[in-house]
C-alpha cells in the first residue's frame, strides 16, 4: 500500500537487501532499490511521500532523487484514477513524488529530464519547468550541514550516519565553500507538521477504504490473524487504517500549515540562491527486518523534504565495518534539482557511488 519503509506483502513475501538478507530494503518502492543494489536493473522509479525513494536509495547503495513539488506528474500513481486527476487541485492535491532510482548518479538528471513537465491529466504539474544546468563549482557556495537533527518521535542519528555528514562538510569546506552548521533543533516539530500537511489533504478515510473495498475491515480481527501467523495484511497496514479509525485531533490545520511554511522560507533564507543542505537520509543504517517497528517514525528524516517541496538527493558514501551502505541527503530550494544532481555526481567520484554486494 506504500505508506511503510519495509517491503513485505503477503502475496510476494519479504523482499532483502543485497548486502545483507537480514536486513530491510527499505521502502516503499524498496523492490527498486534492492533491484538496482543487487546490480540487476540500472535504472528505476519510485514513489516518495514519507522518504520512499531516499531510504531505498539509503539502504541499497545506490541513487534516488526526490524532485522538486508539482515538477512530475503523478498520473497512473495508485490509488487514484485517471479521471480523478482532473479534480486533484490546490489543497486537494497529495504530497507525492514520483523520482528516478539509479545505480550512476549522472543517470538521475537525464531521467528526470525524461520525466519532467506537464501531462493531459495531473493539473498541478508546471507546463513548460527548465533545470539548471550541472555544476561542479563548489568555492563560494553556501553549504549546510545537520549531522544529528532532532524530530519529535524519531530516533536520534547513529555517530556514524552523523560522521558521515561531517566529513563532506569537511570536503566542502577545503574547496573553499561556506560550510556552516544548521541548528540541529530545526527540525523538532517536523514529524507532527508531516502528518498535518498530509491529513490536511485528505477527505476520507482513504487507506481503510483501498484495503476493504468491498466489506466493511475488522482491524481487531485483522490483527488477531497477524498475531496467529495467519493474516492477510502487514501488520503495518494495520496500524495505519487504525490510526485513520481514531485519529480525533483537529481538523483545522492552518496554524501547523503555516508553521510548515514558515520552516520552509527560514530553510530557503539560510540556503541562499544557490546553497545545499547536508543532512543524513535516516538515523541508521539498514535496519534487521521487522526493526522499524519499534523505531516508526524515522521516516522523517527523509520525509520532512516532501511536505516542504524541496528537492532531495540520497547518495551513497561507502560502507561501515558491517559492509552496510552509507549514505547522505542532499537537500536544496524549490527548482533547484539541478544542485542537488550535481552534489551527488561529485559524491560519486569521491567516494565511489554504488559497490556490487560481495554477499550474493
């Protein structure tokens, strides 16, 4: 149903990560990244509200970028028709993207060319959008870090995911950019503000609806079958039509949507025209199967940028001592995908993008 960072369904069973079958994928569109981690497809697309292209891309070792809002259609994107896209306007409209996933950084600008632009049918989607051109000019530009943000409800980041941050702070600083440290405090409110902005978008109780379509769901019972190893849902699932069932709070958002909005022209202030954003795409990395369980809203590292319309990058950063992937975020102003593509391409050539798993 894409609204959780593992990929385990029940039809197909439990998807792995290359470098370590005990561990997660990622997802939502975790099939894409442990596809293109394995070395089995060079190119993919995935889906990203909550970080469903960037925690793949996290996990795998490989690229994912997440555009900028309104830049690519949504059209043929589950759960909506065609011809609902002509009514999806304005507050109505969902906070996803739609991305390229690839295993060479250079891949994801020419993709995103491809994929870019106006369709007969998504009517929020910009007509006629140019990117940037690619730069490697980084002497003079304004880069800012977050090693360790803090989100209400998150965990806060392993030393390694941080150190990993800091060193390409350091990298940048030596070729002469202005690297500065963004308070890592920031961010405390972006996981209440995430789910604000995605309720403040919906009418019904949509993911309820899409998992019994045709009978009324027994979500105790439901859960009752998981527990006993005979359910027909994740348990995930669950738990997410059950928040729908329950969820109480208020309906007005407009104070927490302009506190997002607000957060959002603070960023763009501190970013300049043309500065970059580093900060870590998860607190950890990969997490066992079923971990994320006990750790669910770490999704937000990743996720925040979605709501924000900012353009996001993951690309990977090497290894740790467990031969797991290293990763990092690279987060720029609306429109400005073309910094984001270009940071990671240098990346790259750093310190080597993505490494064919020595497991499998």
């Amino acid at each position: 149903m894409g609204f959780w960072f593992e990929s385990f369904n029940p039809v197909y069973g439990r998807t792995n990560n290359p470098y370590d079958l005990g561990r997660t994928c990622g997802g939502s569109s975790g099939g894409e990244g442990a596809l293109l981690g394995a070395g089995a497809t060079p190119l993919g697309l995935g889906s990203d509200i909550g970080g469903s292209i960037r925690m793949p891309a996290a996990f795998c070792g490989v690229f994912g970028h997440k555009p900028s809002r309104h830049l690519v259609p949504l059209t043929g994107h589950f759960p909506y028709a065609l011809e609902e896209f002509k009514n999806l306007t304005g507050l109505k409209y969902p906070y996803t993207s739609m991305g390229p996933m690839s295993r060479k950084a250079s891949d994801l600008y020419d993709m995103l060319q491809i994929m870019m632009g106006a369709d007969d049918h998504d009517q929020e989607t910009m007509k006629k959008p140019v990117l940037g051109e690619r730069t490697q000019e980084w002497a003079g530009r304004k880069v800012l870090i977050c090693p360790s943000p803090v989100f209400h409800r998150a965990r806060s980041t392993d030393d390694e995911m941080a150190q990993v941050v800091r060193n390409c702070g350091k990298l940048f600083e030596e070729l002469g950019a202005h690297v500065e440290e963004l308070d890592p405090r920031f961010f405390v409110r972006g996981t209440e503000l995430w789910f604000a902005a995605l309720r403040s978008t919906k009418s019904k109780n949509l993911y309820e609806t899409l998992m019994g379509p045709n009978e009324h769901l027994s979500i105790g019972k439901e859960i009752l079958k998981v527990a006993l190893g005979r359910g027909d849902y994740t348990f995930p699932n669950l738990m997410v039509s059950l928040g729908e069932i329950f969820d109480t709070r208020k309906k007005d958002f407009t104070e927490d949507l302009a506190e997002l909005l607000k957060m959002k022209l603070t960023l763009d202030e501190k970013l300049g025209e043309d500065g970059i954003l580093l900060i870590p795409p998860h607190p950890r990395v990969a997490p066992k199967h079923r971990a994320p369980l006990w750790s669910p809203f770490d999704f937000i590292y990743a996720g925040f940028f979605t709501t924000t319309g900012h353009p996001a990058t993951v690309a990977p950063m090497g290894f740790n001592a467990e031969g797991l992937p290293l990763s990092i975020q690279i987060v720029a102003r609306h429109m400005k995908d073309h910094l984001t593509l270009s940071c990671a391409e240098f990346l790259e050539t750093t310190f080597g993008g993505w490494q064919p798993p020595q497991k499998i």
